[in-house]
C-alpha cells in the first residue's frame, strides 16, 4: 500500500497551485488598484457614492475595511496579518509537505484560498495605501464591489467586498463539496497514478 508521504508530486501539481494563487492575487490587486485610482476619495473615506452597473442590486462603492469578516476585529489587522501567514503555511505544508497536493482538486482549492490571503494580506501590511490615505485605513483592507437585494435580510445591503473574498469564500465552498461528495478512493487514485511502475517478482 503506498503511503502519502512515499508519493512523488508530478510538476504539473505546483504549477497548477502557484499559477492559481498568482492569478487570483493578481486579478485581487490589479481590480483593487483600478477601483481606488479612479472611484476612491481619501478626504471623504467612509462617505464614497456608489455606482450603480445593475440600478440598486450591484455596483461599485469604494470603501475600507480595518478588521475582517463584517469589519469584526476593528483595528487589529496585524493580529489578522499574522493568522495569514500562519495559514499560508498551513497550506503550504499540507499540499507538498504531507502531500494533500496529489488530489488535484484540492491543489486548485487552495491555490484559490491562496490567492484570496495574499490579496487582504497584502493590504493588511499597508501595501495597498498611498501616501495621501490617512494614517488611519493605512492597514485596512480595500473593498469595492457593493451588493444588494432590497427587502432582504443582511442583503440590504451586503457588506462591500473585494475579489480577494470571492476567493476565499468560492475556496471554502469546493473544499465542503470535497470533504462531502469525493471519497478517500477518489482522492487516492490520482496519487497512485502518479507512482512510477514497480516489477512484481514471482517465485
């Protein structure tokens, strides 16, 4: 029987979990920096207008965040800053240290949730801020995307996000349909697949 730490990861397993962590943050920073240039008022940081692509439902509204989920944890972005990097170890470990990056699917996943840390991360460093941002949302992190459905409950509206916490939650939601719907033989066949041919002596 072939153990996970016996499994040599093919190549294509850390190209697939890199290019996606880099894609997602790239797509995070990139989206962040073009909302902030052109929508983002530093004088006025907490009043922003929104913008509205679907009148009412869904839009861009500049703001920032100083703590996590739901601004939870106001002012404490490094202690958030740290459980990152924490967590980036954790994943990082458990794909190719422990070898859960034989399961393809799980390679993508948190490659996803990768992408998703790094982009709040990279704010919660004050990487984001320039200069003329007060001193205050210097660490926070920066959202964008406004939602709504009027009439109902906590959509009235939703918290602003950003495409970092797309990913983190589209990652949290592959992983529950992992552990959910794909059994250990699923995840296993891949690995064995993976295993250079051995020759069966007989007597």
């Amino acid at each position: 029987m072939i153990s996970k730490q016996d499994v040599r990861l093919p190549v294509s397993r850390y190209v697939l979990f890199f290019c996606i962590a880099a894609a997602g943050l790239a797509v995070d920073l990139v989206t962040k920096h073009l909302a902030f240039k052109h929508y983002f008022d530093p004088a006025s940081s907490f009043g922003q207008q929104p913008r509205w692509w679907i009148e009412g439902i869904f839009g861009l509204q500049t703001s920032t965040n100083p703590g996590a989920l739901f601004g939870m944890g106001s002012g404490f972005s490094w202690v958030f800053a740290i459980l990152s990097v924490v967590a980036i170890s954790a994943i990082l470990g458990w794909l190719f240290v422990f070898k859960g990056a034989a399961d393809r699917w799980l390679t993508f996943t948190l490659g996803l949730i990768t992408g998703g840390i790094l982009g709040n991360l990279y704010d919660r460093v004050g990487l984001g801020a320039l200069p003329s941002y007060p001193p205050e949302i210097h660490t926070n992190v920066r959202d964008f995307i406004l939602f709504r459905l009027e009439g109902v409950p906590f959509f009235e509206p939703w918290p602003n996000f950003n495409f970092a916490d797309c990913w983190l939650v589209c990652g949290a939601a592959l992983l529950f349909f992992h552990a959910l719907f794909l059994t250990p033989e699923e995840e296993t066949s891949d690995s064995a697949t993976s295993q250079p041919s051995s020759k069966v002596s007989h007597d």
